[in-house]
C-alpha cells in the first residue's frame, strides 16, 4: 500500500494504492496458487513480476479471512514503506484504509521527502 500523488493547478490530488502480493518465482505455482484462491472464492491473478497479486478490499477481506499471514511475518527489510511491519497487521490496516483513507494518508510513511 502506498500514496499516489499527482499535482495539480491549484492543489494535489491523492489516492491509495492497495494490493496483495503473494511471491513466487515459478510460473507453474503461481497458476496454481491462483487456482487455490480461486477455490476459496478469492480472484487473484499472476502480476506478470514473480508475484500473485489480490486487487480489490473485497477479496482482501476475503484472503484475510480464510489464509491471512502467519504471525510474527514480516515484510522485508527493503521494502520501501513497510520494511519490517507484520504482514497481517499491515493487511488489516490496508483493508481499514477504505474506511478511513484520510488517516492512512497521515501515516509518516507517505510524508513528502
């Protein structure tokens, strides 16, 4: 999850970028795990990087009710805005984040530098 921003004439526009990504270098897995999802009632689709990608709060809600993260993961320490966070915390916060954007563009992570 992170903040788009564009200028525009008088101010700046700004909206939330949200996704699931799920990691996997082989291209057969990653159909598969798709498919797996798609069981759950979950649509996911290759992101065409390595990745699964999940797009939408719907199907969010639904990998966080039926798979979620294991405890104590984290994302890693490269990752740009999150390095460190629990993956389960910060899927929780990214599906609060269509109710109360506002406060997830407040976050220290996505101050201007």
């Amino acid at each position: 999850m992170y903040v788009a921003r564009r200028k525009t004439k008088n101010d700046e526009a700004k909206w939330l970028i949200r996704g699931v990504y799920l990691a996997c270098a082989h291209p057969k897995l990653r159909k598969e795990y798709i498919i797996l999802l798609k069981s759950l009632g979950i649509s996911a689709c290759d992101a065409g990087d390595g990745k699964v990608k999940i797009r939408d709060k719907e199907n969010m809600e639904k990998f966080y009710q039926k798979v979620g993260f294991i405890g104590g993961v984290c994302i890693t320490h490269t990752s740009r805005f999150w390095p460190n966070i629990e993956k389960q915390k910060l899927l929780e916060q990214m599906i609060d984040s269509y109710h109360n954007p506002a406060d997830t563009y407040l976050l220290e992570q996505f101050a201007l530098r």
